[in-house]
C-alpha cells in the first residue's frame, strides 16, 4: 500500500533574512503550488517571518509553518569555528531568546551604519543618498521592524543600480 508522501521544505530564507528575497506570503503559494505540506523559515539570526506567517498560513490551510532560524554559533571545541544550527519550534517571545534576537539586530544595524559609511567613502555618495541605497537593499516592512541592516552583494547591487548608479565588482570589493 502506497500511503500520502509529505513534502517538505524547512530551510527557506526569506526577505527578513540579509540574503533573502522571498516574502513568507510567496513562499507559503508556491508550496502550496508545488503540493508541499510543510514549510520553515531559517532567516539567519531571526525569527521575524514569522510575523508574516500566521496571515499567509491562514490562506493556504494545507502548508503547516514551523518557525525556525540559523543561527550562527562560535564553537570554542573547534577552534572557535562558526557553525551554522537550524533551530526548529521556537517561540519568538521566549524569555530565553529575546536576548539573541536583541543581539542580532544591534548587530545587523551595526553592519547597517557600516555600509552607509562605505557607501559614502567608496562610492562618493552624501550621508542621505547612502542611507537611502540602503534601505532600498531590503524591503519597506523589514525596514521597519529591523532599521537600516548589513545587506548582501546582489542587494546592494539592485539598491545602487535601481538608483541609476553602476554597481561593478570593484565598487562592491570595497564596500
């Protein structure tokens, strides 16, 4: 007897993630599309899909969300190697993990003013054109939540050439 096969995903990044560009609404459709009966987000060093999840879970009834993150973890038994831990079930507001939530984004934002600063010195921008590139490396809701972040190399390349500047390797080298 052939009984009902269950698909799954439960590594998605999603636009709440640095390297992400999916919402959670997108992804909970195609799996739906796809016949996927289970979906998680893994956004690295956060759980802030999952404010967008229960609204997207709500109209595909058939996809289950498990809320997830990757954290990175610094390992002192291997030489102090960063280790990547898919973390699955968690509660957003555990007492336990606001601190690394917390964390993060300080240090997200940190990453943030840093390529503000680049921006200004490595591509000639003044402080408000820098700032604008990039928030438009993420999109208006993660803005919002998480400020001004550390975004990836392809982002920061469509904020600066959706800006009408060119955005070659050596520019994105240096920041």
């Amino acid at each position: 007897m052939v009984g009902h096969v269950q698909r799954y995903d439960l590594h998605l990044h999603t636009e709440w993630s640095y390297d992400g560009c999916v919402s959670v609404a997108d992804y909970f459709a195609a799996a739906a599309g796809a016949g996927m009966t289970c979906i998680a987000t893994a956004d690295h060093n956060n759980w802030d899909a999952g404010c967008d999840a229960a609204e997207a879970a709500s109209r595909y009834p058939g996809v289950s969300y498990v809320a997830g993150t990757e954290l990175y973890v610094r390992v002192q038994s291997l030489g102090n190697a960063w280790l990547h831990l898919l973390c699955y079930n968690i509660s957003p507001q555990s007492e336990h993990l606001l601190p690394i939530a917390r964390w993060y984004h300080e240090w997200a934002r940190q990453g943030g003013r840093a390529l503000v600063d680049a921006l200004v010195s490595e591509a000639g921008l003044d402080r408000s054109a820098a700032e604008a590139v990039a928030r438009a490396c993420r999109p208006c809701r993660t803005y919002e939540v998480q400020g001004v972040t550390h975004a990836s190399r392809a982002r920061i390349a469509a904020a600066l050439e959706a800006g009408g500047m060119r955005a070659n390797e050596d520019l994105l080298d240096a920041i």
